[in-house]
C-alpha cells in the first residue's frame, strides 16, 4: 500500500507594514524549494468580505489576475503562476466572504447536523479543509499560504487561528514566515529593529512564533541587527534573512538562495536534503541584466492616479509580460504609462507628435467612458504612422472602433457600453450578458477564464504563436458585433483569431505588409506571460517595436523602470 505523502505548510505573514513584498517572498520562496524538486503549490488568502476580486474599482484593488477556470483574484495569484510556472485554480484563493458564504450554505443544508456553528472553531475548520483541499488538488509536497493583510489587524486574525490549529496539531509539518519591515528614519539614520520585535510579539500573542524572519529594508541588514532580532524574537540568526530593496523582483529567488532559505525552510520542515538547481532561473535573471538595447513602450490607460500616488500595480502583468519578452530579446525595457485623456481636448494634436518617440504603444484592458476617445485617437495615430500597436481587451475593441470609424466610413462607430445608441454598435453587449445585467448581476458574470480560439493561417497571430488552436483567459461582457464584420474586414482589417465555431472574434489585426505590428485581442495574454515561458504576442509586438529603433541606443541605468507620464 502507498504510504500518505507527508504535507508541508508554510504560512506567509506580515508584520509592520503592508505593501512590502510578502507576495513576492512568498513566491520566491516557492521558486527554491522547486528548485530542491519539491512539488510546490500556494494559497493567497484575502481577508476582505468580497467573494472575489472581480467587483472591486482596480484603483481600489489593483489588477484582477484572471485565472484558467475564470476566478478573478488577487495579483498575487499572477506572481505564483510566473515564479512557479504553473497554473493555479479557485482552490488556491480564498477570501473571508468565500469561507463565510461556505460555512452559511453548509449550515442551511443541515451539514453540520443540528450543531452551533460558531465563528471559532467552525471557520478556521473551513480555512483549513480548503488549504488542504489545495494541497490534495497539487499533490504538494510543500504548500505556501500567505495571509493578506499585517499581523495586529482584526481582518485576518481568523486566518491566523486556522494557522496556529494546524501547527498545534502537526508541530513538525508547519512552518510560519514572518515577511517584516526595517525603517531607517532619515533624522535617525540607523535601522530599526524596534517595529519588528513588536510585529513577531503580536504574533505571539495569537499563539504563533515565526520560525523565519524576513528583514524587508532599504538597504542589506548587518550582523548586529540579526543578532538583535534573533535574541528578541526567538530565532536563531540564521533565521533571519536580509532582503533589501533592489531594481528586479525576478532577482529575489537568487538572493534568497544565497542566504540558504531554501536549506533552512526544508531543515525547519525536516524534509530531507536535496540537490538545488534554479539554473534555468538563474539563466533568465542573468538575460535580464545584460540588455544591448532600449525599447520605449508607452501604455496608454486610466486608472493611474490615486490621490497624488501613481498606481502601476493595475497593470502589473502587462508590465511583467512586456518585461519578460524584452529580457528575452535582450532588451532593456522603458515603459512609461500615459494618461489617455493627454489625447483629447484641445493639446490633443500636439501630444499625440509625441507618441512618435515610443517604439511601441499598448492599450490595455478597461472599462467606461473615461479617456476613450483619447485612446481611440491614440490607436488612430499608431495605424498612420505604422507605430506597433498592441491592444488588450478593450484596447482590442477599441482597435476596432477606431478602424470601423476611420477606415471602413461607420462614422461614429462605437461600443453600446458607452455610447447605447450609436448608429454602429461595432461593438456590442455579448447576447447571454444582457439577462446577468437586466438582474443587475455582477459577480463572477463576465466571460471569464480560459476559451480556445482558431488562428486563421497566414497572419500575425498564426505565425507568433505557430499554432493553429490556442486557449487564452477572458474577461469581458463586449464582443464585436457580428452584423458589422462583413463591413470591417472589407475595409481591410482581419480578424485572425475567432472561437472554434467562428462566432467570436478574438483576434484583430492588420497584415504585416500593412503595418508592422497593429494587433488587438479579445483575451488577455498578460495573464499567462511567463519568466521562462514568454508570450509569442508580447514577444512579436517587442520585436516589430525593436526594429523601430535605429541605430541601437547605448544604455545605462536600471532595468525595467516605469514611470507615470504625463505627457501634456
Ligand atoms: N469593457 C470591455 C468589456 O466588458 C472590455 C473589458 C476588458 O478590457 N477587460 O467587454
């Protein structure tokens, strides 16, 4: 008989502060321990009441990360499934909404046989049977749940006591990372440990110590500080890792490989030794760092400020696709994100000159009215002037808005999500969406998660991705509307990619002798862009882009930056 594969936990937490890399640490600690041949899963745990992501503003949220069966969920799930490589499933995402609504059908469906169901311990129950569930699902020997949220808060402290149940129950198959943060005060100068002492204390006082701390700072931390925070928060300063900030969060495995986190975490765990080999890693980070050219992407979009901070984390696997396929064409990429209403109104003309010094322009995924004609004339001015144009989602249907209006005469052509009584729906609501929105329901109601599509031969797409069916994740309630395609591909545009019985256009594009790159997509391949796996779209747009620049540019300076960019 097989004996039962021993299950290993280790729980991501936060202390001091949010918002330091708890997602990425938890990732990159994953990415060692597969190094070791270890067959690794991960959990991210929400602590908010919403069931998923998907009803939530992204400046609110940040991106909603699409997932193959369709769960929205949290940009986290993005950076597992490209550190991993891997593709994740609802099992791996939970919210407090998701466990609670859980626990409440059970109770209406006589589950728990006339029994109080009490908030502890019946939800930690809960939490617990989906961590395993998960975990069965992966058949993982080593399964990474980080909990949103900073220790101290009342959001996550159910999550916690899941937490703690499980390490009481198998003391030897729990482990828990403390993510923290060092500050360095300007007027003080010197690194404090103080926050963090009070952060693993906290942590105590829900009845769980931290086996492993990282020590997130500015700078490296020095030998004194780990002894400091080894003696008070009991650990062995080993066990303390230094993770300064630094420009790649792809270089975050490296380091912790070098510190022995990976050793640690399998001693900690008592899994046996074994040999490491993160070389195809290693080999992506190094491409990463040594570019021979500059490629100058702007992404023209919404959603960029909140109060008077930039939020690029709304498109952070845009920007994570278009960095992995530069890296891998040995290109330095600079993406500048641009406010689209900079292209209406009066500075309108002037400001679209500018797009000119941009080897590639990107529309990404969005929804509304706000900034769409400065987008569409964005697009318009990328056709012209044969800038590569990539467009994601709506920058797809906006693609074809833009065509239908300029190119094949539908003057005024529009999307019915913005303007209900265009004499040109080009655009227009998905027949089975209209009964989710006449009920006025919204979650988890869009076309999502992954559909196969045929890629038509002879074209753009067929030739990126040399296959003749792909699968690609959706998010959408808009299509092109069937009755005007006739209209648009006479006028010349091409739709290469459709659903298997052609109903669906999920590709648009211009032939290559038209335009060097001018391609929109229905689906988002962001979602499914990877460090060692990149995505042939990406991949084609930066290489069309490439050939924009002549003669190459001499580079210095860090890798990979974004900036906001007004450009007016
Ligand atoms: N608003 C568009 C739709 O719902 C596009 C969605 C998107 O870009 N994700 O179809």
């Amino acid at each position: 008989m097989a004996t039962r594969k021993k299950r290993k936990y280790i729980f991501v937490v936060g202390g001091v502060m949010s918002g330091v890399g708890k997602g990425i640490a938890s990732s990159s600690i994953g990415t060692v321990l597969k190094a070791r041949g270890l067959n690794v899963t991960a959990l991210k745990i929400d602590p908010y009441i919403n069931v998923d992501a998907g009803t939530m503003n992204p400046t609110e949220h940040g991106e909603v990360f699409v997932l193959d069966d369709g769960d929205e969920t949290d940009q986290d799930m993005g950076n597992y499934e490209r550190f991993f490589n891997t593709t994740l499933s609802r099992v791996n995402y939970m919210t407090t909404g998701r466990v609670y609504l859980e626990v409440i059908r059970k109770e209406r469906n006589l589950e728990y046989k006339g029994k109080n169901v009490e908030v502890v311990p019946d939800i930690p129950f809960e939490v617990i049977r989906r961590i395993e569930k998960a975990t069965e699902k992966a058949d993982a020997d080593v399964t990474i749940i980080e909990i949103g949220g900073t220790i101290g808060e009342y959001q996550n402290i159910i999550f916690l006591e899941a937490a703690r149940m499980m390490k009481s129950k198998n003391p030897q198959d729990v482990a828990f990372v403390m993510v923290s943060y060092l500050p360095i005060p300007s007027k003080v100068g010197e690194m404090k440990t103080k926050p963090t002492q009070y952060a693993a204390r906290t942590l105590n006082g829900v009845g769980i110590q931290a086996d492993i701390i990282i020590a997130r700072s500015e700078v490296a931390l020095d030998h004194k500080r780990k002894e400091k925070i080894a003696l008070f928060c009991n650990i062995q300063p080993e066990s303390v890792i230094s993770a300064p900030d630094i420009d790649s969060i792809y270089d975050v495995p490296v380091n912790f490989e070098r510190d022995n986190l990976g050793a640690i975490l399998c001693k900690t765990l008592k899994i046996p030794s074994r040999p490491t080999n993160l070389s195809a890693w290693k080999s992506f980070v190094k491409k990463s760092k040594s570019p021979s050219k500059e490629v100058k992407i702007g992404v023209v979009g919404k959603y960029f400020d909140s109060g008077d901070f930039v939020l690029s984390d709304v498109y952070i696997s845009v920007l994570e696709a278009l960095k992995i396929s530069a890296y891998h064409l040995g290109a330095k990429p600079v993406i500048d994100y641009i406010n689209s209403k900079d292209f209406e109104g009066p500075q309108r003309e002037k400001n679209l000159q500018k797009l000119k010094e941009y080897h590639g322009i990107l529309v990404p995924g969005g929804f509304g009215s706000t900034g769409i004609e400065g987008k569409i004339n964005a697009i318009q001015f990328a056709r012209e002037k044969k800038i590569p144009y990539f467009g994601l989602c709506y920058g797809m249907q906006l693609l074809v808005i833009e065509y239908a209006r300029n190119v094949a005469r539908l003057k005024g052509a529009h999307t019915t999500e913005v303007d209900p009584k265009t004499k040109y729906p080009v655009i227009d609501i998905m027949e089975d969406q209209k009964k989710h929105m006449e009920k006025g329901s919204f979650g988890a109601t869009m076309r999502l998660g992954a559909y196969p599509a045929h890629l038509k031969k002879e074209t753009v797409a067929r030739s990126a991705y040399n296959e003749e069916m792909i699968s690609e994740r959706h998010r959408h309630r808009y299509e092109v509307n069937p009755k005007y395609i006739p209209d648009i591909t006479k006028a010349g545009l091409v739709f290469s990619g459709t659903s298997p019985d052609g109903r669906l256009m999920e590709i648009a594009e211009l032939p290559e002798r038209q335009h060097p790159f001018f391609l929109g997509t229905q689906f988002h391949p962001e979602f499914t862009a990877r460090p060692l796996n990149p995505h042939p779209l990406f991949t084609r747009f930066l290489e069309a882009a490439l050939k924009r620049i002549k003669p190459p540019i001499k580079i210095a300076g860090k890798v990979g930056g974004v900036k906001q960019n007004t450009i007016a």
